[in-house]
C-alpha cells in the first residue's frame, strides 16, 4: 500500500519574513526599505509590517542615522546559543559520563532557552530509577535545581525580564510559588555556588546542579545529578554535590573561565 505524506501548506508571511533575513549578507550588512523592496518583489506597505514586526522583536534593527535596516542582536544571542550548546555538549559528556559511573546516577547537562531551561546532554545511571528526563525536555526555572542555577548569575536587568509574568506552577507540596522566595533561593545558589531540588518539580526526586562558566566569567549551562530521595541520603547526596562541584569547575576550567575566579 503507497503511503500518502501529507504537504504541509507554507505561511506566507513567515516565508517572506525569513527571505528578508537571508538578504542580509557581508557585501549587504543594511538595506533601504527600497531595496529590500526590488529584492522581494514586495510594496513598501507589505514590506513595512514585516519588517516592523521583525524589529519588535530584535530580528531586524534600524539605523537611526540613515534609517537602513539591519540584522539585530536577537540573531546573535540565538546564533551563540546554538554554536555554544553544540561545543558544550561534546566537552561537557566525557564529565557526565565519568559522574554518572561513579555515583550510578543520571547527570544531565542544561542550557537556557527563554525563560525555560532545556536539557541538551542525558548519561542513565545503572542505578537510577528516574525515567522522567530526555534531551529536550524543557524545565520550570523556578522548580528545579538545574533552573535555578541557569538563572542565579543572570545580570539584574535580564533575571528582571526573565520573571515578568512567569508562571510559578506548582507540582508538589515544596515547589516554589513566589519570587520572593525564589529570589532568596538565587542568593543561596550564589552563595553556595550550587542548587538543591529537593523534592521541588517531582516528589521523591532530588536533583543538585551547578554551574558551568565560560571564558567571559558568564554562566551558559549547568551540570545536574538526579536521585531518588528513597535510596540516597543527605550524606551521600552531598559527596555527589562535591563530585559535581569538581566536575562543574574543570569543565569551566576547559572552557577559558579564569582561574582566580573559581571557588
């Protein structure tokens, strides 16, 4: 029997959108609305909304001194994200591997995305019982180890943007419902240069994470160990923390973060 794909129909306006990103080049870095105009094959009005709609939400910049337009820095965060995940991802697995070994537990490594922390690298444990991770899975900041620590060294401005209208969901009796008390679990992290989920996004799971540091002394993604709270104790949960201290701070050490800056 032929099996039928489907064609999936293009919206046309986000095709346009993306071809007046692709205009964009090194022998054209900013264009008149003119000419973005002749390119597309487009009326200014067409033109307009689109390009209005792309500045709005940093795709696109325009030049106050001549009014062309321009890539903006949304492109460049996004780009760094990318390039930066795929090269902490490949240092970061021989650190997971060797973790997970050790203790028998999942490790997990996570990147910031919006407002959501994203895993991008998962090594199982042979002694875990936690089923619930995969790369990609997107993670609440406010209620997981690995989120609070994506988001504890964030400049103030960017943790300001970060939490304005964030949802504080509520998965179990311990989530963390405001941002006062988040705040306050920030400040901890800081202090103590990691964080505890204890029993926080799923009942009987603890997760601690720390922070992993690139060669700007900024934080782009951390390192987490998942336990059951059932068969690992506070003792032997904070010999896995020191395990993942160590890990977190050599792995920054390959990434260019100065020494003198390391705890």
């Amino acid at each position: 029997m032929w099996t039928v794909h489907k064609i999936m129909p293009i919206i046309q306006s986000v095709e346009r959108a993306l071809q007046i990103l692709d205009l964009f080049n090194e022998q054209a870095t900013e264009l008149k609305i003119t000419e973005i105009s002749q390119l597309m094959g487009l009326s200014k009005s067409t033109l307009h909304s689109i390009l209005k709609t792309l500045q709005l939400h940093g795709y696109i910049d325009q030049n106050p001194e001549n009014g062309k337009y321009r890539l903006g820095m949304k492109l460049v965060e996004r780009g760094h994200f990318v390039v930066g995940s795929m090269d902490i991802r490949q240092k970061a697995k021989s650190w997971l591997t060797e973790l997970s070994l050790k203790t028998g537990q999942t490790t997990h490594l996570g990147v910031l995305d919006g407002n959501e922390g994203v895993y991008i690298e998962k090594i199982e444990g042979k002694l875990a019982a936690i089923a619930y991770s995969r790369i990609g899975r997107r993670l609440p900041v406010h209620s997981t180890a690995i989120g609070k620590v994506l988001i504890a060294w964030l400049r103030e401005a960017e943790l300001k943007t970060l939490l304005q209208n964030y949802e504080y969901s509520r998965y179990t009796p311990a989530t963390i419902c405001t941002r006062e008390v988040l705040l306050d679990a920030l400040a901890q992290t800081r202090e103590l240069s990691y964080s505890i989920d204890n029993e926080e996004n799923e009942q009987g799971v603890r997760c601690v994470a720390v922070p992993v540091w690139n060669h700007e002394s900024r934080v782009i993604a951390a390192l987490s160990l998942s336990t059951l709270k059932s068969r690992v104790d506070d003792n032997q949960l904070d010999v896995y923390c020191q395990l993942l201290k160590e890990a977190g701070q050599q792995l920054s050490a390959e990434l260019g973060y100065p020494a003198k800056m390391r705890k």
